[in-house]
C-alpha cells in the first residue's frame, strides 16, 4: 500500500467533491494499492490539520453547519511550507485578474517539491509557462484535467491517448450554463432574460453569470488548451470573445429552421483562439443538449475524435481529480 | 534518441497502414525522441528483412504491384525469433475460429520477451486471459487500441484517463458498416439487399459481409472491452448476438417517425455482454450517422462519457497504432 499525503486547499463546492470522492472511493482506492491521507483542509478563514489524516465526515459537517472548516489560523501557504505531505489538491476559487490564493499555493507547492493537482483555472489562465517550469524545475507533477470540461476528458486524451497524433484544433462547447440557456431558449421561445433568471433559480447559473455568458470561462478554458495541448504560451489576452447575451429566441428559430442550432463555440489550434455563437447542423455531434460538454479533437491521422460528457458539478468534476491523482500515483 | 526496432507482422490495409504512417511521422517521431527501424515486414508469402531497416516506400510499392514484399522464405514466428527487435506489430488479419497466425506471433513475441502492439482481434476475443499472463510474465508491454473502433480511442481512455472512476457499463456502434447500412436504409428507403450492394461496390462492405452484418465484429470488440476494461475473462461464446440482417426499411421509418433510429448496439458490463439492434432517441450522443463509430461509457462518478470517432480505415486504424506505440516508448 503506497501512502499518498494531501492537503485539499479551498473548500468550496469542488473542494468538498474532492472530500465526498475520497470517502466514497477509500475501499477502491485501497484496491489498487494507494490510500490517500488529508492532512489538512483549508478554506478561507482557516484550517483543519492532522499529520495522521484529518476526518473528512467532520470536515464536511462542520462546513455545512459551521460555514468553515477552520479550527487553526493557517493559510495554504503556511500549511504548505510547514506540513509533510506529497500532493497539494488546489481547488480555490478561479481569479483570472490576479491568480488568487491560488497561484501562490502552486508555486509554493512546486517550491517545497510537491505535486499539484488542480481544478482551478485562474493561474492556468494567467501564468501558465511559470508554473509549468516551477514544476519541472522541481520534478513534480502538475495535472490540471479538472479546469476544462469537468467530467468531460480532453487535455488527458488529447495528450495521452492521442500521442503521435498531431492535433489541428479543438473546437467545443465549454460552458454548461450557456449551453443550457441557448438549449431552453430555443425550446421554450423564451428571451434570454427570463431562461437567465430560470438558470439562477436552479443554481445552474451564478448569481452574478457575467463570467459564464460573456465567454470569459471559456475563453479561461481555450488558454488552458492552447498551452497544455498546442504548446502555445497564450494568456486570456489573445482570446477574441464574444458571449451569448445577445442572442433572440427570433435568431434561435431561424437557424432551427435551417436545420442549425446556434451554440456558444470555443476553437483554439496554434493560429488562433477564439469564442463565439456559430451555427451547428442540428444532427451534428458538437449540437450537444443542456448542460453537456462537448469537445471535437480534429487530428491529422484520424479525423474528427468527439468527447461528450458533463461540464459542471462537484463530484463530476473531483471525478476528473481523482483520475489525475490515480495517473500520478496508481501502478499501472 | 531513442531507437524502437520492430518488425510489421501482416501487411494488408492495416499493416500497410502502419508503414504508411511511420514514412508520415519520421519527423514527428524523431522531434519526440524516437527512432522507428523497421527491421523486418511479413506476409502471407514472405518477408523482407533488414536488420539495419527495411526500406518502407520500395515495401508498399512492391506490395502494391508484384501483390507480396516476400524476398525470404521466413514466417512471422521465425523473423520473433531469429531478429533482434523490441516491438511486434501484429497486423495479420482478425481470425476468430483459431486466431491465426496471429495468436502465435503474439505468444512467441511474449516468450522472446518483445512488446507487443497490435490490431488483431481474434487472438484477444480467444486467448485474453493467456496472453496478459505471458505478457506479464515476460514483463512485455501489450497494447491494442487500435482492435475496437479504429481511430475512437476507449480501452487506453477507459483505462488510463477514467483510471479512478469505475465504470459501470459501456454502449456504442463498434461496427462502421452496420451503422452505414442502417443509415442509409433510413435516408434512402431503400431494402437492406440493396443497401448491402452499394456498400460492397464502396468498398465499405467486405466480398463475405457476414462478419459485420451479423454482429459478429462487433460482439468480438465486445469481448475485448469486457477482459480488458471489466476484468471479465469472456470469450465469443460469452455474448448474446443479434446482426442486422431482418432490419426493414419500413421498420427503420416507423421508429424515426416516432423519433428514434434504430442502432446495431453492443453493451457489456460485470453482468452481460449482448449486441442486438436497440431503438435511440434521435438527439442521443449515441445517435451518429454513417461510417462512424460511438461509445458511451457509464461512470460512477462522472455519468456518462460518449466519444465519437472514424471506426475504420487503414490510417486511422494505424493512428491508434502509432498512439499505442508513442504511449509504450514515449517520454511523457
């Protein structure tokens, strides 16, 4: 049984999916030789600690209850630097102005050589060649499968299962919350406006959605693909973004008509990256439903590879967290 | 630079697919590191060998006009066993019955201690269990993606990507000219006799189509998919097959009106292993048109994860291949 020592920063809903994972797949965790200790949970207004494991159960409890985990006054910098452990699991809140909390914690994970796994977009989005050489200059691992498409794999498989495959683009829809207000809007003939206040009321839209319908998180996500999968040193400056606000219900019907759809369309290759509406054929497999993600890898050998799955929610996406801490620490 | 001798055992679409694609990526392979020598190419007449490298262009060339590369009287087992070489790339054709040539090539790679890539199904839907074992035991690599959907990556994706998420069943079209049939019966109105025609005259349907057309090929990849990503030990006999054959045009039009197509589907899971015509909602990932191919993998944790892909062709097929062979020598 190898021992895989954590500390789970931000405790948000990702953070807490990350926790929820771990209770969940102990026993299979444990099936495949590797049992993963939480040596401390941080959140924003302290921590939990223990060298020996913190409990996950309580932690989630007393967040629920409480509103935080903090019983000591630490940071994720100071629980870095002062607590042993091999994996910082970073999981706070996506800055794409400053980085947050966040790119402190990475470059001080790499700094004191341990591994990072994150969901967070931010620093990704801001300095990505900086922290991919903190990492290499450390040895350590850096995986990031969680920032792009939650469940929905793509820069593993475009750069593991696609290896030797020479890749021209990648094209897809990147946001669940427009693909669900552009999906209702066609199907409801409802404005933009009254599907936007629907989306807030089921929590599948913030409560301020400006990130979301102006393109900004999937222009984060296309930067984040430009550099990990097309070796480009892109920050979110060389998107060209247009979002989905001004859409009609009128222009929805019309392309529907015309047998398209009109979806909120991220492509990046090594020339250009850009986000904008762009018409769909109805029948064709980008034309995804709802809250689903969809990305088209166009390859040079093999044609169009299409993944499809679920862009958003906790456990899907600490499901795309535990993959990648199996991919660094499993035997395989 | 690192140098991967190996040899092309089988050289009919597929393995002369592979040697197209090598000649294709020399560059790439090189700018990752990697040398590829092909040191021996075999068919059912003969081999040519060269220890220092074949020359692959005059190989296709001579293939395509004097109909074999034979020079030497060699088997695939005798160049295993007399050339020193890493990498079998076993590419003779799928036979079930027996596995062929094939099951031996790989036994004897195994026995000599070479890795193996290859996409041949019948030694893998006979002998699953007795090959892993050898090629455990020779502590040989062993990879073979490019047996089950061409160029749409699912074993290496299931295995390696969702590694941590365990997947509870998979479902798709792993058979390129069924889905063909069937869609253009629907879009043409026209008899499944007449259908199979024109797909023999594209060359999309074989001389002899029962293979496909009666689920055969696809109940063979299921098996693949059940040993290798549900850890079942199954052979042919363990799955339940329903082909194409009976499928009327006015049936196919009935269900479209009420909004389904109908899909040659194979699932397997822990449980069953079945391929039978199933109806699909229109708009359902699943639902893809033409030559492609789709699996739909069902996740704990992260629901359902479609990917898409070209089931066929000898480049794409040879992509998977490639990707098998950069996953096993790489430096990643």
């Amino acid at each position: 049984m190898k021992t895989v020592r954590c500390s789970i920063l931000g405790f948000g809903a990702i953070g807490q999916g990350v926790a929820e994972v771990l209770l969940m797949k102990k026993e299979y965790l444990e099936s495949i030789g590797l049992e993963v200790l939480v040596v401390a949970v941080v959140d924003s207004k302290g921590a939990t600690v223990n060298p020996e494991g913190v409990d996950l159960a309580d932690c989630l409890a007393r967040k629920r209850t409480v509103g935080t985990v903090a019983i000591e006054k630490l940071t994720g910098v100071e629980i870095i630097r002062s607590i042993a452990h091999e994996l910082v699991i970073e999981t706070t809140p996506t800055n794409i102005v400053t980085g947050g909390v966040g790119l402190q914690n990475m470059f001080t994970a790499f700094e004191t050589g341990k591994d990072v796994v994150t969901s967070n977009k931010g620093p990704l989005t801001l300095k990505y060649r900086e922290l991919m050489e903190a990492a290499k200059a450390a040895g350590s691992n850096f995986r990031f499968e969680a920032t792009v498409g939650g469940s929905m794999p793509v820069i593993n498989l475009a750069n593991e299962v696609l290896a030797g495959n020479q890749l021209k683009s990648i094209k897809g829809i990147l946001n669940g919350t427009c693909n669900y207000i552009l999906t209702r809007m066609l199907e409801e003939r409802a404005s933009y406006k009254d599907i936007l206040t629907e989306s807030m009321e089921l929590g599948i839209a913030e409560t301020d959605p400006t990130y979301d319908v102006e393109g900004i998180d999937t222009a984060c996500k296309l930067v984040i693909l430009a550099n990990a999968i097309f070796g480009r040193d892109a920050t979110y400056k060389d998107v060209e973004v247009t979002g989905i606000t001004k859409i009609t219900p009128e222009a929805l019907e019309m392309a529907y008509e015309r047998g398209h759809v009109i979806k909120l369309i991220g492509e990046v290759s090594r020339e250009r990256i850009h986000v904008a509406p762009r018409l769909v054929p109805i029948n064709h497999p980008l034309a995804v439903r709802g809250i689903l993600n969809v990305a088209s890898i166009d390859t040079e050998l093999a044609g169009e590879i299409t993944v499809t799955g679920k862009g958003a929610g906790p456990i899907e996406t600490a499901s795309a967290v535990l993959s990648d801490l199996v991919a660094i620490y499993g035997n395989r």
